[in-house]
C-alpha cells in the first residue's frame, strides 16, 4: 500500500511538473530531445518532462534602442547619432531556429545600418530628413531579417549630437539667414511703397487742386502735433491753377 502511494506521489509530480501556460501574446517552440516538434498555441499545454523542452517567444511589437554611433558625415562632420528599432516577429520557428538571439543581432545590424546610411549623406540632409534617413536603414536591415520571419516595422532617429563648436557656427548661420530675409522683406516694402508713391504723383500731377488739397491736409496734421506758426516762401497764388480757376 505504502509502494503504490510513493508511485501515486512521483506519477501525480510527473504530471504536473509537465504542465505549460502559454499566454496569448506569445508561442513556445517545442522540441524533443534537441530536435523541433512543433509550435505550440496559447493555452494550457503538457510536455513530457525531461524528454521534452519548450522556448517561448514574444510575438509582441519589440522596441530596441540603437545606441549612440559617432559617425562622420559626406561633409566630414562628426555627430553622435541614436535610434529606435520597431520588430515583429512573425514566423516564430524561424525567429528561434535560424539565428542565435535575434534580438541582438537587430540591435548590430542596426548600429552598422545606421553608420552607413548616415556615413553617406551630408550634415544639413541628416537634420532635415530624419525620416527618410529611418526608411533607408529600415530597408538594409530587414533584408537580413527577413529569413529569419521578422519584419522590421520602423526604425526611427531619435537625437543627433554635434559638437559644439559646430553648434555655435549653425547658430550663426541661422541668425545670418534670418538677417538675410528681414533685409529682403524690408528692401521689397520699400520698393511696394515707392511704387505706390510714383502712382500718387502721377495722379496728383494731373489734378493741380490735388495738390492744394493735399498741402491743406499736411499743414493741419502739422497745427494738430505743434501749436505753431507755418510760414510759407511764395503766397497761394503761386500754386497752379485747375482750369475751372483759370476760366
């Protein structure tokens, strides 16, 4: 009786130390002795103890951060750039059978992915297309991962690094060239205005109580700032005369 209970204990351990929760985010890789069996589905699942042995892998969107890579642009520029990797991973077998730590191994092909990709472009296409610099490591890097069933959702340029005295100097350009157009702004008003000016002219030329109007409507801006006397040099009578006045 005693003999059948010890069995009854080490049969029920057996059972139960067999016993696998996979959650519903993830898939487990069955093998048995070393060798793949199949790919198990979320659920509650039974391997043979010691005989059978099971890897589990996220299915999940992974993030990966690329580290700080000091890269030296077309223009011979140094910068320290960083960056985020975005993975799936859609073919769990392959994932766990055709690289060791998949993980890692994005994480280096992104690193050279990155120091190429920016190694061959200029400082000011760095800066202004940081998405267009994300696309093209995204695409050296998933045709590698692309045997491995994952797919590289997204990489993207998180911060760029330069050097301070490069700093200094694009701070000068950009107050430079703010300068610049503040000039061009105000040489283009002037010469609006000085059109509108010439078109006036024109027309109080062809009016000579134009110009007696206008005369009037300066010396009373003038009363309104300063109580003063206005003298004038010639009497009204020198002005010119609209033919109304001649007739």
């Amino acid at each position: 009786m005693q003999v059948q209970y010890i069995v009854g204990i080490i049969l029920a351990v057996f059972i139960l130390s067999g016993i696998r929760i996979i959650f519903e985010y993830k898939r487990a890789i069955k093998f048995r002795f070393g060798k793949f069996i199949t790919t198990l589905n979320p659920g509650l699942r039974w391997i043979i103890p010691i005989v059978e042995t099971i890897q589990i892998v996220d299915i999940r969107v992974i993030t990966i951060n690329i580290v700080s890579q000091e890269v030296m642009t077309e223009d011979n520029v140094p910068c320290s750039i960083d960056g985020v990797v975005f993975f799936k991973v859609n073919n769990p077998e392959k994932a766990v059978l055709e690289v060791e730590e998949y993980d890692f191994a994005i994480t280096q092909l992104s690193q050279a992915a990155l120091r190429d990709v920016c190694g061959k472009v200029e400082l000011d296409t760095i800066l202004s297309k940081r998405e267009e610099m994300g696309k093209n490591i995204k695409t050296i890097v998933e045709q590698e991962t692309k045997e491995w069933g994952i797919e590289i959702i997204d990489v993207k340029i998180k911060d760029i690094q330069l050097p301070e005295n490069m700093r200094r100097m694009m701070a000068n350009q950009a107050e430079a060239e703010r300068s610049r157009r503040a000039r061009v702004i105000l040489a283009l008003a002037e010469e609006q205005a000085a059109g509108k000016l010439l078109e006036a002219g024109k027309l109080i030329d062809q009016s000579p109580s134009a110009i007696k109007l206008r005369l009037y409507q300066t010396l009373a801006n003038i009363a309104a700032e300063k109580n003063s006397t206005i003298l004038f040099p010639f009497p009204e009578e020198a002005l010119p005369r609209g033919p109304k006045e001649e007739g």
